[in-house]
C-alpha cells in the first residue's frame, strides 16, 4: 500500500490532474473511488475532525445545486452533513487525501503538495 491515499472520483477533472501530478513527480498512491466503493466510514469521522464540514462539503457543483432544501438544510450540522456525504458521495470536494504523515487535504494544490512530498 502506498504512502499517500487519495479519495475521490475518477471522471472529476480536477482529481485527473491531481492523479497526473501525483505520476509526474514520482509519487505512488493508492486511490480510493467513491463511485464503486463509496465513501469510506473509517476515513469520513476523520476528515471532518481534520478539515472541517465546510472545507469538506462542495456547494459549488451540480450535486449540491440539485439537491432539495430539505436535504442542504439536513448538511447544517456535522452529523447531517456526513450523512449526506455518504448518501451523494459527488458533495464532496476533491479529492481528498492522507499524506504520509496522516494529515490531510482537501483539492489540489500543486504548490502546498510539493511541500508534502517525502524528499
């Protein structure tokens, strides 16, 4: 198992570009696809005590544009937004990651991941 997991969906462009990045600079990782496998229950308690259920949640994309007000209004708390995430698991921006040393980050940002990479 590689160092570094990242989470998310294979199609999203934004994961592509961060699996393409993670490739160029020679950094193995294994991912995890929400899709086929959906949204790990180990790893979720995690990320939301990490990088907080705003950070986590992606109010900008179609799912979360689709969505009824019932089920935002449900995503106010911590408790509802995880279980919307486990239900719609395309809510969540990615990709989410576990370096090495177990933090981790939420979307791609070549610049604060060269910092991370092991030298």
């Amino acid at each position: 198992m590689a160092d570094i997991q990242l989470y998310g969906i294979p199609n999203c462009d934004t994961v592509k570009r961060a699996r393409a990045w993670l490739a160029a600079h020679g950094a193995e990782h294994d991912f995890h696809d929400f899709k086929k496998a959906g949204v790990p229950a180990r790893e979720l308690p995690r990320w939301l005590a990490a990088l907080g259920r705003e950070r986590l949640l992606n109010r900008a994309g179609s799912t979360w544009r689709n969505l009824d007000e019932a089920q935002r209004a449900a995503a106010a708390d911590e408790a509802g937004a995880a279980a919307l995430m486990r239900a719609q698991p395309s809510v969540i921006k990615r990709p989410v990651v576990r370096w090495p040393d177990g933090s981790f980050s939420v979307g791609f940002d070549a610049e604060g991941w060269a910092r991370r990479l092991p030298r």
